[in-house]
C-alpha cells in the first residue's frame, strides 16, 4: 500500500493533502475490484482510517482485518481483505526462543518480536478452508542510529546491513514457525497461502527459509513427483509468473520480485496461473528515501496474484 496513511495521521510519510490520498484510495481499490480478487494480503497499512476508506471504497461485501503488532517509529503494519467472510483470525509476532537476542544496532538492542505481526485469517471458498497469512519481513532499507539514512562511514553501513538482514532471517524463521503450526504435517490437504513484502528476491537466503524441506520447487524434476516432504513444503509461486513480469518492484531502475505467494501441496495443485498486476500505471523507480513518495497516489508496488480453482 506504500504508506497508506491519512494526512489527519501527521506521521511524515502519508499524504499531505486529502485530495492526493482520495486519489489513493480510488486507486487502489480499482486496482483490486478490476482483478475480481477475493482475498487481499496488504502491507504498510498506516492507519486505521486509511484502512476503512479502502473497505468503504471496495463497496458492499467486503471486510478487512488488521495486525496490532508494529514497529515505531514508523507504524506501518499487515492487514488482509476481504470478501469472503472471515471466519477465523490470529497474530504472530514472537521471535522463537532459540534466536531471541539477535540484536539489531549499536546499542545491543535485543530482537524479541517481528516488527510487523503475521497477520492470519481463514475463509471458505467452494466448501474448502483457505488459511490466508499476511506478512511484512525486515525492509533492507537501512536505518541508522538517531533516524539517519545515511552511514558515518562505511564500517557502519556493513554492520548495519547486517542486522537488517540478521532481522529479516530471524522473522522468516518466526513466520516458517507460523506457517509449520497452521499445516499440521497436513499440506497434502490444507489449503494455506503465506503471501506479502519479504524484502527479498526468490532465490535469497531468508526467503529460502520459508520454503520448507527442499528437493521439489516448481520447475525442478521434483515438482511433480511426490515425497514425504509435501506434508510440511510451501511452494513459491514465482516461477509461474510469466518471465517479463516477474518483478513486483522497481529499485533504482532494476525491476525485482520481493512480494511473494507460498502455498501447500494441497494449494498448489489447485493454481491455474499466477501473474503481477499494477493497475495500469507502471511501477516507478524508487531509492533509498522512504518520504520521496509521500504525495504520490500510486503504490510503488506491483500486484502479486494467483487464481485458485477449488
């Protein structure tokens, strides 16, 4: 959502004038009417009233959660949509106990809990259970002591990297703990998508970490032979998205798929496609300057959506 907060919010990242996050909120919520989607995975929800404009937006039918789990200062969180009732919902945020103490700074600060919730709700679709889990990883955009996002040097900009990426791990192993717990050893017959930002491309170390037991990606010889692993396994569905729109974000004028759609073996066989989708206007360059963009009505990144046949 990039931000979505209301100018009435004054957090420095929102929009400064009500006409431009009208013009947000339309935006969006063409964008997802015109995909004809059901359930929506959001990230980077501001505020609570930014959030009940979109719903108000999207029209009767739908409906929408949110995490209370967020970091400050920039209060951004997970939320989902939509418009199959929700029957059930839950949060996780704890870091597991065998990586609390990872620290994060200078200081020492110790990392016990993911800066965004995982966001979990369950719809039924055609007589189904659809576990739909929202999720936001550590940004590899690196903030540095007093709010700075530039380094005094760049021992400092090395070591700070790393506790984003130390971070980002520790929050994938938490979510792969989340995912573990909702499947049950059952992913041969439970529906689950694990979807939204991991702040990281497919083939990276700590998007690697949500995947589960390797050996059966899709596109490997593996896919479609059956192993014990399936139980347990999450497939990203990136290789599915046609070659020239694999990417859900444009940095510094190379495009990258960082937004990501995991799903069980049961899941996987009901995917008829996959794509990204941007609602008509093409994905802008973006840097490391997270206010750069306040004032713009667009998101700077892409849809990523897949179609289930249940």
């Amino acid at each position: 959502m990039e931000n979505l907060f209301t100018p009435a919010a004054g957090t420095g990242y929102g929009p400064t004038e009500k006409a431009v996050f009208e013009a947000k909120i339309a935006g969006l919520a063409s964008t997802i009417t015109d995909a004809e989607l059901d359930v929506v995975a959001v990230q980077e929800v501001g505020d609570e009233d930014a959030f009940t404009a979109l719903i108000d937006a999207l029209g009767s039918g739908w409906d929408g959660e949110l995490s209370t789990r967020f970091a400050t200062p920039h209060t951004i969180r997970n939320g989902i949509l939509s418009r199959l009732p929700i029957e059930t919902v839950s949060e996780h945020e704890a870091i597991p106990d065998e990586l609390q103490g990872v620290p994060v700074d200078d200081a020492g600060t110790a990392l016990t809990a993911m800066g965004r919730g995982a966001l979990h709700i369950r719809v039924t679709a055609r007589g189904q259970a659809v576990d739909v889990v929202s999720v936001h990883l550590k940004s590899k955009l690196i903030t540095y002591s007093g709010g700075r996002f530039t380094p005094r040097d760049e021992a400092e900009r090395a070591r700070y990297a790393a506790y984003a990426l130390y971070r980002r791990a520790a929050e994938a192993v938490a979510v792969r703990g989340f995912a573990d717990a909702l499947i049950d050893a059952q992913g041969d017959e439970r529906h689950l998508v694990v979807a939204g930002d991991f702040n990281d491309e497919a083939a990276a170390a700590t998007t690697q970490i949500i995947h589960g037991p390797a050996g059966s990606e899709i596109g490997t010889p593996g896919e479609n032979r059956p192993d014990q692993g399936d139980a347990h396994r999450l497939f990203n569905l990136a290789p599915l998205i046609p070659e020239e729109l694999r990417f859900s974000r444009v940095y510094r004028g190379r495009g990258e798929l960082i937004d990501h759609l995991f799903v069980t073996n049961a899941t996987r066989q009901a995917v008829t496609d996959a794509t990204t989708l941007t609602g008509g206007e093409p994905l802008p360059s973006i840097d490391d300057t997270p206010t750069t963009r306040r004032d713009s009505p667009y998101s700077d990144h892409a849809l990523v959506v897949a179609t289930l046949d249940l």
